[in-house]
C-alpha cells in the first residue's frame, strides 16, 4: 500500500516531533523551519500539515515569538 506524499510527510513530522521531544525537558517549541530541516520536508506543505494537525487536537502549536510545536 501506497502513501501520499501528504500522508508520507504528516508522519515524517510526528516521529521527528516524537524523537525530539523525548530528548527535550520542559516545556520546548521545536520550530517548524527547524522540522522542514531536519525531516526532508518543503517549508510551505509542512505549514499546512501543521495548522491541520493542531486543529485536529494533535499537535500544540503556539504563535510568534517563542513558538512553535
């Protein structure tokens, strides 16, 4: 079976989300350039992926300075 390119990405970002976290203490952003980066993963499309998974209740997502995932 088969995934999109969206589905291959969404999934990408929550193991590099995952495995950061678990290294981090506290409460931590972890940048969504900084995902992109790390995951292979066009900027622009991670956004996108992102705000659907925050507004899903899957991921928290905080806004302007000090931000991030």
């Amino acid at each position: 079976m088969l995934f999109s390119k969206k589905s291959q990405y969404t999934l990408k970002s929550l193991v590099y989300l995952a495995k950061v976290r678990s290294e981090l203490e506290g409460e931590t952003w972890v940048l969504v350039p900084d995902i992109a980066e790390n995951a292979g993963i066009p900027g622009p499309f991670l956004g996108k992926i992102i705000s659907e998974l925050s507004d899903a209740g899957i991921v928290k997502t905080k806004k302007g300075r000090g931000g991030g995932v």
